[in-house]
C-alpha cells in the first residue's frame, strides 16, 4: 500500500474517533487517575475502542500498541510493522476544556514511523503524512470522511528574524527553557498536546524540543508527518529515535523536533 493511501486509512479513522471524544467533550465525564499519575477519562476510552475496531479491520494481523491498552496490562507481540495509538493526546487540555487534544495514529516499520495522522476534534482539522503531509479540514466524527480538500503542507525555511518554538502548555521545565536560551529565538507559544508537530509541519512554527521523558505513542503521528513535510526529529543527542521499546515501557527521555534544520543535541551528561 503506497505510504500516502496508508496515511488517509489513518486519518479516516483518527477522525471517527474524533466523534465519541466530542461527544464526551459535550456532555462532561468524571476523571480518574492511572497508576502513573496521568489522567484517563471515558473519550480516552471510547475512542480507544473505536479505534482498535477499525484498525483490526483494516490492518488485520498488524499489532497495536494502544496507551490505555498498555495502562491495563495488555502487551502485544511486535512485528516489523505494527501500529502506536493516543487516543486523546492533551487530557490535560480536554479536562481544562481547552480544545488543544488530539486522536493519534501511527504506523511503524523497522522502528520508523512511515504513516502518521493527527485529528483535532474542536479545530474541526486533521493533518496527516506518509510520502507527502496534507492537512484537511472535517467535522468532529465523520465517518467517511471527504479528504478531497486535503492541502499539501511543508516545513519553512528558518526566518531570519528569530525561529518561532513552540513548548508544551502542561510539561514546561527549567532544562527546556535554558535549551531555549541557547537559540535565535523571536517568540516562544505555549500550546497543547501534538499540535506542535502539526505547527511546524505546516510552516508555521520551527523548533519544539521535549526534553522530559515522553512515551511513544504521544509523539510517533507528529513524528511521521513532520518528516514527510520535510522536518527534522531525534533523539536528544541527535541520534535517530528507534520505536518499539524492547523492554515494554515505550518511552523516549526526550526529542529535539525542527522544521527541516538541525537542532544542537541536547547531550547525555545533562540530568532528565
């Protein structure tokens, strides 16, 4: 399957997802706390189950890796392809009622992420990359979504006024600002969940550096669209990111990501 129709099957699906996320968005839900300290609510539940649905109807014997899944013990045997799914990135966002969360839905082949999509229910938009990365708008939860207004989007060249970074609105800590105080900056934007990815891809922002432990399923979609827009992203030491966590915890201690320029490495001897 060429990468491009790859990454519409994704996003035809991250977009349904979208429905029961904005449903629950709507109408409120209670809150409960994982064992890791993060928050997990009935959209990031729904969505889930819809997801793992369509994905083993169109991806039959592709595993999944799917973060509630993994919350309640459930581990699968990786191939050299399988699928990472957030099915509500940003909760904290959707909590606060902030429209910046996302449905997130990845395809990884030998460790690489080849097909991403993002879907923004509240924005009413989704991006989405394989060969090539599109953005296209669609209502919350369509369910044969029309991609014929898909946009092509690029990275943009690094301005020469000062790059534009964009940090994470809930994770922000002293190692990313002094990283931060060390680039050309003009303006830094707080912003929500994978949204970041989508910015830069678009041509709109040039540099987000996570410089905290992340998991991969929060990040492999933005990963695989940034680089078909023709963006940068790796580990903090330059190194490329390997995904498929050998040991099952599938989390990174960081990621420097740009839009097609080459970030300085953040450096192993720096605590996380």
């Amino acid at each position: 399957m060429p990468l491009d129709t790859l990454a519409q099957s994704l996003v035809r699906i991250a977009i349904a997802a979208g429905g029961p996320v904005a449903s629950v968005y709507a109408h409120g839900c209670a809150t409960r706390w994982k064992a890791d300290g993060s928050p997990v609510t009935e959209a990031d539940l729904a969505a889930e189950r819809l997801i793992l649905e369509r994905l083993a109807a169109a991806f039959p014997g592709i595993p999944v890796v799917a973060e509630e899944s993994v919350a309640a013990g459930h581990r699968s045997e990786l191939g050299l392809r399988f699928l990472l799914v957030d099915p509500l990135d940003g909760t904290r966002e959707f909590i606060a009622h902030r429209n910046e969360f996302t449905v997130n839905v990845a395809m990884i082949e030998d460790g690489s992420p080849i097909a991403g999509a993002i879907y923004a229910p509240l924005l009413g938009q989704a991006w989405f990359g394989g060969t090539s990365s599109y953005t296209v708008p669609a209502p919350p939860g369509s369910e044969a979504a029309d991609l014929t207004g898909a946009r092509r989007i690029r990275v943009r060249a690094p301005p020469d006024t000062g790059l534009v970074a964009l940090v994470s609105r809930s994770h922000a800590d002293p190692a990313t600002e002094d990283y931060l105080s060390r680039l050309p900056l003009t303006e830094r934007r707080p912003m929500g969940s994978s949204l970041k990815f989508c910015r830069i891809a678009e041509g709109l922002a040039d540099v987000y550096p996570r410089l905290g432990g992340i998991r991969e399923w929060d990040i492999a979609a933005g990963h695989a669209i940034l680089l078909a827009a023709g963006g940068t992203m790796t580990a903090l030491d330059g190194a490329p990111l390997r995904y498929g966590d050998p040991g099952g915890d599938f989390r990174f201690p960081g990621f420097l990501a740009s839009g097609g320029f080459s970030l300085p490495a953040f450096g192993p001897a720096v605590a996380i």
